[in-house]
C-alpha cells in the first residue's frame, strides 16, 4: 500500500453516483492507495420537482461536494462531468478524467411509439427538449426529475410515450430497458458520458494518485467541448450541445445552439489536428456567433434571468 494515507472519496448518495465513486475507488486500490466512500446530498438530489434550469444554482450536482472538499471533509469528489461548472471554485482543480463512456442520448418508451403521431415525452433538459422539439414539433414535452430508477418508472405509470436518458447512465447501473432509440441525431452535453475527479489545488499526494486515473483522449475532447459552453456563455440556461472525437490525427467537433422551442437553430461543424485542440472551441463558438447566436444566447440569458 503507497502509505497509511486514507483517501476520502467524496460522491452523492444516488445509485449512479455511487457506481462512479466506486469505479475511481477501484481504480486507486488498484494502484495500492487506501479509500473510503463519504456520501452526500446535494440541493438537486433533495429538489427533484422543480426543472434544473430554474433552480437557479450553478453546479446544482457539485457544490455540496465543491464545499466538503473546500472544507476538508473529503479528499476528491467523483463527478459526472457534464453536471460540472465551467469555472470550478477558487482552490479546486481537475485532477483526471477517466475513459469515456457512450456520450448518447436515448429514448426510453413504454412499448413501440410512433414518434410521428402526436407524443408526450418526458425530460428535464432544455438541450433535449430544444433538440426534440425541433425534429418533432407536434410533441409536448413534459418536466422529469428524480433519480435514474425513479424516473424509469415514472415512464411505465404516467402515460408518456417516451422519456430521454444518458445511455452511459443507464449501462452503468444495468438498466437499460427492453424499449428504447438510441439519439444518433441528438447532440450530447459537453462531457456527456465522462467522470470527471475534483481535487483541492494544494493536496499534491492526492492530486498525483488521481493523475493516474487520467485518460488523455476523453481530456482533449471534453476539454473542448467545455470550453465551447464557456465561450457560449452558456450553461443549464441555454440548450447547447457540443461532441468532440479524436479520428487517426484529427479532432473532430459538432456544435449546435437551439432556441427553447427548438424553431430556432445555430450549428457548426469543424476540425483540426490533434494538437491544436486547445483552440478549437473559440473558434467553433465565433462559428457560431457569426451565424447570429450571439443575438439568441442574450435571450436566453435574459429569460434564465427572470425565471430566478
């Protein structure tokens, strides 16, 4: 064992989050580090009525953990890092992020659907929302909060045709349904997919045991998907997808901007080597803004401000 160090791994009490702590947990023991789990609750775990997007909390999955970290509780927090801020708190750093699992949507139904006639379809996300809404105007799209096994039920008892999930989510507890589409047309969230771990700035023993964890690939593209949201100034407000994928030497980036209603749409598409990643985001988000989504990511943003 590398020391009599004990490293607390700070995660929440859901069945997923639970799953992914023990996954880094596994991996550190691996490597001869001593772990213990240090469960927490975090605001979206306790409010699971109102939508994401109008509790008005950034990191609304991360800051409990942030601040156990912060206040020495724990040592690292396991995150899904698509629940993460762009900007992480003053003395926090990304120490790894592990292989990336499937980075798609998928709709859960309760039996075969016919996705022309006239549906209701259930999900929390303005960025799934927009996006179905777009190929499916003629659906009514209604609020899904609570856990993953929670919400999977909710799909058999109230009369929705569908309701839209991460697959990684669902692989990664074995509950993925007998009925489902995968999304191949849907955009992810940046990160989607990914598990990204939190360290104070400061813990340099921790800080070199997570670094090992680190996949170098799923870094550079969730890397630059993230820094695509940032340079959109946007966030659980505003419906943006993002997928990055390293092909042979290239980097390969989707990148798209919906209006709520999905009517309205900015997308682009571009590519780069490999090494150059670093700046494909900006140049990516200036695509966009050039299209006239600056004009629309000031909309959203005055809307998510009257709705706090």
């Amino acid at each position: 064992m590398k020391g009599e160090r004990v490293i607390r791994i700070g995660t929440r009490k859901s069945q997923l989050a639970i799953w992914q702590a023990r996954k880094v947990q596994q991996q550190l023991e691996d490597l001869g580090y001593r772990t213990t789990l240090v469960q927490r609750s975090s605001s979206g775990d306790k409010n699971q009525q109102t939508p994401l997007y109008a509790m008005g909390i950034v990191g609304v999955f991360t800051r409990t953990l942030d601040m156990a970290l912060l206040q020495g509780e724990i040592d690292i927090a396991v995150h899904s890092m698509k629940d993460v801020p762009t900007l992480l708190p003053d003395g926090i750093v990304q120490a790894a992020v592990m292989t990336r699992g499937s980075f798609r949507d998928l709709v859960v139904t309760s039996g075969p659907v016919d996705f022309e006639k006239p549906c209701t379809i259930a999900t929390s996300s303005l960025r799934r929302k927009a996006q179905w809404l777009h190929r499916y105007p003629h659906h009514r799209i209604v609020n899904l909060r609570g856990n993953v096994n929670t919400r999977l039920e909710k799909v058999k008892t109230q009369g929705w045709e569908g309701a839209i999930f991460a697959k990684a989510g669902l692989e990664r507890i074995a509950r993925l349904p007998k009925h489902y589409r995968e999304l191949d047309w849907m955009l992810p969230a940046p990160a989607q997919g990914a598990i990204m771990i939190a360290v104070k700035s400061d813990h340099s023993f921790v800080l070199e045991a997570c670094r090992q964890l680190n996949d170098e690939q799923t870094y550079k593209t969730t890397y630059v998907e993230r820094q695509f949201l940032r340079a959109l100034e946007g966030g659980c407000s505003a419906p943006i997808g993002a997928l990055a994928v390293c092909k042979g030497d290239e980097l390969l980036f989707k990148g798209n901007l919906f209006a709520l209603d999905g009517k309205r749409t900015f997308s682009v598409q571009i590519a780069c080597p490999i090494e150059d990643y670093t700046s494909l985001a900006e140049r990516a988000a200036q695509q966009i803004f050039d299209q006239g989504g600056r004009t629309l990511m000031r909309e959203l943003q005055q809307l998510s401000g009257r709705q706090k």
